[in-house]
C-alpha cells in the first residue's frame, strides 16, 4: 500500500516520523510531497497511491479522480471543507477526520487572543478581568469542551449551545445550556465560536445575531471565516465602538477592518489555531493509524461521507 502525504504546509519533522513509523509498522509505502506550488504536483502525485493525508490541502473532484487506486483521504484536523466530500463519495473513496487533536492548541489560542482583547491590546489603557464574566461557547465540540477546561481556571460562568448535542450533556459537564443561539448572544459578556462550516451555518454570524450582543461583548472566532457575515459585522462593530472581534483567520475584508475599527479587531496572519508542535503531531500520527485501521480492518468510526 502507498500512502501520500501531501501539504503545501509541512508537518513537523516529530510528525512525518511518527507517520512513518506507523506506516512502516504494517508494510506500508510513505510518499511525501511537500510545499507543493503547482496543483499537477499533486495529480501526478495521487495517481498510484491507496491512500491520501492532506491538512488544508484543497481535494476537489479532479484529484480525486486523479487518484485511480485512491481508497481513503484522511483530513489531519477537524474540518473537512477543504474537501469535496461529494465527489469523493461517488468514487467510493472513504473521507475522515482526526478530531480532537487539534483541540487543547486551539483552545489555548482562545485564551490568548481572549487576554490580549480584555486588555485592550496591552495598550497601557484600562481593560477588565475575566473571573465572573459570563463565556458562550457557540458549538460544544472538542474545542469547546477545552475552552470551558480552560475558563473554569480563569473563574468565568459558562454556556453552551449546540445545535447536535443534547442539553442535558451540556448540563453534565457544569455548563449552563441555551435554548437557542439567540439567548446564547443575549447572556453572554463574550462568545467563542466554533461551529463547523456548512451550508446552514455560512453567513450565520451576522447582523440578526450580533444584535443581541450585551454593550462591550467580545466575539472570538477560531472557527472558518466562512461562518462570518463580514459586512454586517463590520457596520456592527462601527455602531457599537465597545465591541472587540478577535480572530485567528485573516477576514476578506481585513482592510476595511483595519481602516475603520482598528482598536476594536486583531487577526493572526494566517489560521493559526492548531499550529503548535504536540497538535502537528498528534493529527498526523491519528491520520496514519486510521488510514491503517480502514484498510485493514474496515474500522469507519471517523468517516465524514457518505
């Protein structure tokens, strides 16, 4: 069996050795393609191999038919969009994710973009504490369970909502659930978002939302831009100079952001939220030993198509 990795964004070295050693462990042929610039690297890579490892890697329709012998592409991370899950799908090629790697990195990113925005950007001026302040954590995923691990250090009142996980489990946890994303917004001093790209969820965070949002909220966002109306956004943050966004991924619009609410929005350079060494590690190795797992023993558990 052959398995490629292909990144335009490179593994640790921790991790492709650890990939390897779990591929040499059972027989198998590691590929490595790296810091790709020319997408018919990648097709000319993909067409022998039985296995694919990607990160942000785009996988449309046309690689994937590329890959004559392709049976399953592992996304070394949470979110699939990357991939054209569909297609993928109609070539009986199963697609997976490792979730959960990610989690505590992304998590901590909360934290630290969190502290700089009550700090108001370590200007000198006055900011405020997080002990007593009310966090939501719009999606109760893995990253959120970290982001409430990590506030209850901080002494912060929790809550949740999340469209696909039961209140009751929220609840479990210590968390007060919400009955709906708008009571979410309405309760709380500052909102994590973590929501999944989707078709129901693209545009979600605009004006109807962020208009239930207390004076001084906070709006952090590790999750895809996608989820972001800018536009409405952005005349929200104009008619409400208290508001702070925080961001880990670089808006479209990021000019306008900085030319007319520049104390009020940071954005990293690029999506950082997962770029520690322990989460490049443990996303890759969980790649290679699914990828292992499927085609040896038709383990599915991280399948994400149909």
């Amino acid at each position: 069996m052959k398995v490629l990795v292909a990144t335009q964004k490179p593994f640790a070295k921790a991790a492709i050795d650890g990939i390897r050693q779990e591929l040499e462990g059972v027989d198998y042929e590691l590929i490595l393609l790296e810091k790709y610039s020319d997408k018919q690297q990648l097709l000319d890579a993909v067409a022998d191999v039985d296995a694919l490892i990607v990160r942000s890697d785009v996988i449309d329709k046309e690689v994937i038919q590329a890959g004559e012998n392709l049976k399953i592409i592992v996304r070394a991370g949470a979110g699939c969009d990357n991939i054209d899950l569909k297609a993928a799908t109609e070539a009986d090629v199963c697609v997976m994710n490792t979730p959960g790697q990610n989690a505590n990195a992304v998590a901590e990113l909360v934290f630290g973009m969190l502290v700089m925005g009550v700090r108001n950007f370590y200007s000198g001026s006055s900011g405020f504490e997080l002990k007593g302040k009310r966090l939501g954590i719009h999606a109760y995923g893995n990253v959120g369970k970290n982001v409430a691990r990590i506030a209850r250090g901080f002494g912060m009142e929790l809550l949740a909502y999340d469209t696909y996980c039961r209140a009751e489990v929220i609840n479990a946890d210590g968390i007060d659930p919400t009955i709906s994303v708008k009571t979410l917004y309405q309760h709380s001093d500052i909102v994590s978002v973590h929501i999944p790209l989707t078709k129901e969820t693209r545009g979600l965070i605009g004006k109807s939302i962020l208009k239930n949002l207390r004076e001084g909220a906070m709006l952090i966002n590790t999750a895809r831009k996608e989820v972001i109306n800018e536009p409405e956004l952005l005349q929200y943050m104009i008619e409400n100079p208290k508001f702070k966004y925080m961001t880990d991924i670089k808006p479209d619009i990021h000019d306008q952001f900085m030319e007319k609410v520049p104390n009020q929005y940071f954005t990293t350079p690029k999506k950082m939220g997962s770029q520690t060494v322990e989460a490049n590690v443990n996303a890759g190795i969980a790649a290679a030993h699914q990828i292992v797992d499927y085609l040896k023993n038709g383990n599915q558990k991280y399948r994400v198509n149909d």
